[in-house]
C-alpha cells in the first residue's frame, strides 16, 4: 500500500484557505504541520485533532444518514455503511474538516432519498449550508451522464468535492472486490482510470496511488475470470 503519510490533515473549516486555481476558485489545505496527524495505518490521532473531531457535532449528520440503511448495495450491505466507510477514509488520509467530514455521512443523500427534505439539513447547525452545497457538488445532477458529472466535479469542483469523490470511490473500489459480474467490474475500471484518475491526481497523490492500486487488484482480477472462462470454454469443446 502507498504511505499516506503527509500533508492533507485538515484542522476545520477555519484552517482552509480560499485559492484560485485552474479550474476556479478551490479549497487548499495547508501545509502547516500543525494543522494535521500522520494519517496511516501505522499512525494514530494527536490529541488536538480528537478534540476537533469531538467538537464536530457530526451525530445529528450521522443520524440523517441513517435513512440509507434500507438501501441495498451491489456488492452488499447498505448504503449507510458506505457513508461511513466514506468518512473513515478521509480520516485515514488525515482529513478532520468539519465540512468535509459531515458531508461525507450524506453525500448519496440527495441522490438515494428522492423526496429528501433539505430544510432538515439545513436546520442542523451553522455548517449545514457549506455542508449542503458540497454534498450537490458530488451529485449527480438529472441530466447529466456518468462522464460529464464526473468531469463538472474535475473542471469546476473545490478541492474538498474532489477529494471527497476520491474517498467516495476508494470505498467503492474496494466494495468492487465483492461484486461477481464481469461487465460492471469492467466498466467502472475503465471508469475509473479515465474519469477519477485525473481528480484524485489534483484532489491528493496518495489517494491517486491508492485508487491505480485498486484498479490493478481489479484488472488481474478480470484477467483471472477472462482465463478461467477460456479454459471452462475449451473443456466444453473437447467434451463435445
């Protein structure tokens, strides 16, 4: 696995600076060593960002989220363990920003739930306008197609919607290992080496590195399947 060690550790909301970049205005965490943890599986949380984290109120997101449990996932499961696992990546990665975070536990929220009511959201706390419009930065939209949502996200999304649709789609990637039908695992591969590559490798190289991971375990994982299918298919010739 690619160390995760390095910058990208946000404090909150406060501690993100508003840049141009190439695409528009975007958010940029700092470099501040002070504004993040080592994030990595042989790293644990400083006592400061705990306290960030504890200060975040994110149960009342947590408890909005919950309306996923009944929505059933391909690879299993629900979609409400997709909020989490979303949210805990971003942690591993060293992210503690509030915004970042509690729309990372409703991000398919607006997208799952058609009768969603958003005054509930916005009823929440200060953050829940920021919260809310960053969860319809990584939604797609009605008439949009998979390939010009995913671009909306890379041309003209913030950084936190970029690195979060990074996170969004590590889970998925590895939800992916569950998943028996060819087809799918094949195009959303493919989908992923020409729509994510290119926002992870501006959102965070180290979740880049892990998703071209994934895409590997899962190309030879197809290869796999070509070949057994090959060989099952030759076996039926000769039997004949």
């Amino acid at each position: 696995m690619n160390d995760r060690r390095g910058p990208g550790f946000v404090a909150s909301a406060g501690d993100l600076v508003h840049s141009p970049d190439a695409a528009g205005s975007g958010m940029h965490p700092p470099t501040s060593p002070s504004f993040m943890f080592q994030g990595g599986p042989e790293s644990a949380m400083d006592k400061g960002s705990m306290i960030r984290l504890k200060e975040m109120h994110l149960a009342p997101y947590v408890q909005l989220s919950t309306v996923l449990i009944g929505k059933r996932r391909r690879s299993g499961g629900n979609m409400f363990r997709h909020q989490i696992d979303t949210m805990a990546i971003l942690m591993d990665y060293g992210y503690i920003d509030s915004i970042l975070l509690k729309a990372s536990v409703i991000h398919d929220l607006v997208e799952d739930v058609p009768d969603f009511d958003s005054d509930t959201l916005l009823s929440i706390d200060d953050e829940a306008s920021e919260v809310y419009r960053l969860v319809l930065e990584v939604t797609r939209r009605p008439i949009e197609g998979k390939a010009d949502f995913l671009g909306r996200i890379l041309t003209y999304g913030s950084t936190r919607a970029r690195v979060l649709k990074c996170a969004d789609r590590i889970s998925n990637m590895i939800s992916l290992g569950y998943v028996t039908d060819i087809e799918f695992v094949r195009r959303y591969t493919d989908e992923t080496e020409a729509c994510i590559y290119p926002i992870a490798d501006r959102a965070d190289p180290r979740m880049a590195a892990e998703l071209r991971e994934l895409v590997a375990t899962r190309t030879h994982y197809l290869h796999l399947m070509e070949e057994a299918s090959e060989h099952q298919q030759e076996s039926g010739h000769k039997q004949a």
